[in-house]
C-alpha cells in the first residue's frame, strides 16, 4: 500500500491492486494554497462538509463517496464512520466530524477528520485497533498538539502521520507540526510526499512520519 499526503487532511492511498482512495479533497482558496488535486480515485471519504475537506467534485475518476456515521462497504472496502465533533462543545461552534476507519491490504487505516476534542471511552472502542492514524495536530480549528498527543496515546497506532497542520501553503492561524514533535522520539522526516507501508514491516513501537505535501 502506498500513502501519499496531497496537503492539507488529504491523501492518496492506493492498495497493491491499484484500488485508490482520497480523504478529504480540499478546495483551494481562503488560506488554502495547496494546487488542486488531479489525482483520480475510485473512492473518496469526506469527514465533514466544510470546504477545506468536501470538494469532491473537482476529483477525477468519478469516485464513489463516503460520508456519515455507520459502516459502509464500497469497492470491496468497508469504511467505519464513528460520529465525533468538530469542537470540544459537542459540535455548537463548528458541527460534526466523522472519524473514517478502513482496512487496505490488511493495514488498519483511521483518518481522524478535523476532531476537535479527546475521544471517548465509548469513541475508542468503536475505532478500535489503529496500525496507520492520520491526526490533525494544528489546533484552533481541531485539536492542538497536546490533545492530538493524547489521542495517540489513547488509540496506541503503529504510525502516526500529522496532517491539518501550517505549512507555507496553508495560511490558517494554526500551527506547524513542530509543536506536535517536541520532546517526541521515533520521529522519521521523509523528503517527500509518499510512504510505503506493508503490514508485515510495520514497526514494533509506535513511529510518527512527517510527509511533505505533494501539491
């Protein structure tokens, strides 16, 4: 399976069958300066209906979408959607999230959306067993570095990959993924935007991974 981050809470992840699936395509413009995503995709998750997560139309491939809280199998794929919030006030400032979980070539896959508080007990048990944990760790709109550390700890993944942190194409007031690495050991920092994970190499202690936006 590869994994590569396009910017932003979106990436690209293609199972060794070439099925391919993008989270949350953003929309460029107001603070997002990511190029548009051309990658086509055969499916694509949407965590919440804000523009900088939802702009599935502009995806080539017609792909299928998945939105909502339940479970859903769509090309042979089952995605879990467990309904959290955007904010720490039960959705009142910023509405729904939804946390997507998916398993590719037998690598256990969550994407944490824009969650904007610590999950619950109840929360944590629905996701369950996390090998690869794609976390929002920027803050002011989601959960800030501290919080997204303790997310981690709750869920324990295999890797961690931050996203939905301030990057030179990103102006939201939000910051940058090195408040999230402080004092944090078994950090890898690629030179670009993809990685290759088999789960048979998957690493005995948890691992966080810093990609570099594709576009």
């Amino acid at each position: 399976m590869k994994v590569k981050w396009l910017g932003h809470a979106s990436f690209l992840i293609t199972s060794k069958d070439g099925l391919k699936m993008i989270t949350d395509p953003y929309a460029v413009g107001g603070g997002i300066d990511y190029a548009p995503i051309k990658e086509s995709a055969d499916v694509v998750t949407v965590s919440h209906d804000h523009g900088d997560h939802n702009n599935v139309s502009t995806v080539p491939g017609k792909p299928q979408v998945v939105k909502g809280a339940g479970t859903k199998v769509v090309k042979g794929i089952e995605f879990k959607g467990v309904a959290t919030w955007h904010d720490a006030s039960q959705g009142k400032q910023r509405g729904n999230n939804i946390v997507f979980c998916f398993t590719v070539d037998e690598i256990k896959l969550c994407h944490l959306g824009d969650l904007g508080h610590l999950l619950s007990p109840g929360q944590v048990s629905e996701i369950g067993a996390v090998d690869i944990l794609f976390v929002p760790v920027g803050g002011f709109f989601t959960i800030d570095a501290a919080e997204a550390s303790r997310v981690c700890d709750q869920l324990k993944p295999k890797v961690i990959i931050p996203m939905h942190f301030k990057t030179p194409k990103c102006a939201y007031p939000i910051a940058s993924v090195e408040d999230f690495l402080k004092g944090k050991k078994n950090v890898k920092r690629m030179a670009g935007s993809e990685l290759t994970v088999e789960k048979e190499k998957l690493p005995p202690a948890t691992e966080i991974v810093v990609l570099q936006p594709a576009l």
